[in-house]
C-alpha cells in the first residue's frame, strides 16, 4: 500500500479554535483518502488531536518524533492542505518529500484528489 503524509497547518494563530479547525479540515481529506482506499498518516489526527488534551505532555517532542518516523518509513508521498505555505512544519516537509523525489500533491479541495488517485493506482 502506498501512503501520503497529509501536511498543513495545525496551530494558526494558536488559539484551541484555530487548532480544531485545522483538525477538521485535516480530516475532511484524510476521510476522502480513505473512502478511495488510499493509505494515509495524517498527523493532525493521529498525534496533534492528543496534543489539544489538557492531560497532554507539555513537551511536543514525543510526538515530533513520531511524526518523523512516519514521514521517513512509511510514506512517499505528501499532500499539503490549503493554506500550507503558513506551516514551516509543512513547508519542511514539502522540502523534504521534493528531495527524496516523492510525489507532492496539492490539492484545492478533499474532493479534487485525481492525481494522488492516479499516483495510488
């Protein structure tokens, strides 16, 4: 199985409302992945949802480190979400992916995903 690395922005302008919604728009294309059996690691559900938990380590290091064990091992490929450009973690990891020669997707809308689909098959 194939897997993308979703990538975007998770803390805006850092208030728990910026966050969730980052979250949700995560989601939306995590789920569109999904629904055509594309294999995915999407960090703002998997690792950064724990981080909104009030019982969560203050130090995101963990988590970081998890994330990049991802990226490196199990992925290759990325789909940065709208509004990407504002991420450096993001941008770090479009970087990274164009580096290694990996596929780089953007796109508009969890709908408009024809060539991850093309990519995947």
């Amino acid at each position: 199985m194939k897997v993308v690395f979703i990538a975007g922005p998770f803390n805006g302008d850092k208030t728990d409302e910026a966050r969730r919604q980052n979250v949700e728009i995560a989601k939306q294309y995590a789920n569109a992945l999904a629904r055509n059996n594309i294999g995915f690691y999407c960090p703002h559900i998997h690792t950064m949802q724990l981080m909104l938990n009030e019982d969560a380590p203050p130090d995101d290091t963990f988590f970081r480190e998890l994330n990049k064990h991802f990226f490196e091992k199990v992925c290759s490929a990325v789909l940065l979400l709208p509004g990407w450009e504002t991420s450096g973690g993001a941008k770090k990891e479009a970087a990274e992916a164009e580096k290694r020669g990996w596929p780089v997707f953007k796109p508009s809308s969890p709908d408009d995903i024809k060539d991850v689909l093309n990519w995947a098959a």
